[in-house]
C-alpha cells in the first residue's frame, strides 16, 4: 500500500531530521531526537524511526559514523564442505576366489609372501 504524501506544512520527520543534521553535521543521535522533541513538543516521534531517519541523513550528507579503521566484515567466511570420502566397497567377487586366495596365503607362509607371488606372476604374464 502506498504511503499518503504529507499535506503542506504538516511534520515530516525525515525531512527535519535531515534539516537538523546538516545544521551540525557532528550532532549525536540522541541529541538530535532531543532536538526534534523540542522544536515540536506536539509531534509524536518513534525514536526508532527517528534513528534511521538520523542514519540515513548522515549517509545523505557523507558523514560516518565510523572515525577508526573500518571493521572486519561482519559476515562469516564460508569454508568448503570437506570433501566426502567413501570407504572401499566390499568386492562381492566369487567366493571360491577367495578360497584359493587362503590357500596361497596358507601355502605361502604368509600375505606378504603371498602378494610379492602375485606381483611376479602379474610380471611374468606380460601377453595374457
């Protein structure tokens, strides 16, 4: 819904908040509601509304509020998720695979004899 446009001579609080800040560019917030309060005893003014009528007046005018080092940005980096790592599937291989596997293992003494077994047969057989 639009807002109704203010009659001719009514109070219009941004505008005199904007009045108020250009007369003293260095006024503080709460002085400047003061100031509004007491030019016009019979307005009703929200002091939160005032406030960001105050803060948009000083960005108008190209006063700060900050006069130190400027902040660290407020918002949070963001990290990359880590990345997902999967375990190794199961090989659901033949079962009399794994059979003969034990038995070289057993005929071999033991899997690292085993494996360097397999490495030079894997040699061994260069054409297949």
């Amino acid at each position: 819904m639009a807002k109704k446009k203010a009659s001719q001579g009514a109070f219009v609080m941004s505008a005199e908040m904007r009045k108020v800040v250009s007369e003293n560019p260095e006024i503080k917030g709460k002085d400047a509601i003061a100031l509004l309060k007491k030019r016009f005893p019979g307005e009703k003014i929200n002091e939160n509304s005032a406030n960001v009528a105050f803060s948009n007046a000083r960005k108008a005018i190209g006063v700060s509020g900050k006069t130190s080092a400027p902040a660290a940005s407020s918002t949070p980096t963001r990290r990359p998720a880590p990345a997902k790592t999967q375990a190794p599937k199961a090989q659901t291989g033949n079962f009399n695979v794994l059979e003969a596997a034990k038995e070289l293992v057993e005929a071999a003494g033991d899997s690292q004899t085993a494996i360097e077994a397999l490495k030079q047969l894997d040699k061994l057989q260069v054409g297949k």
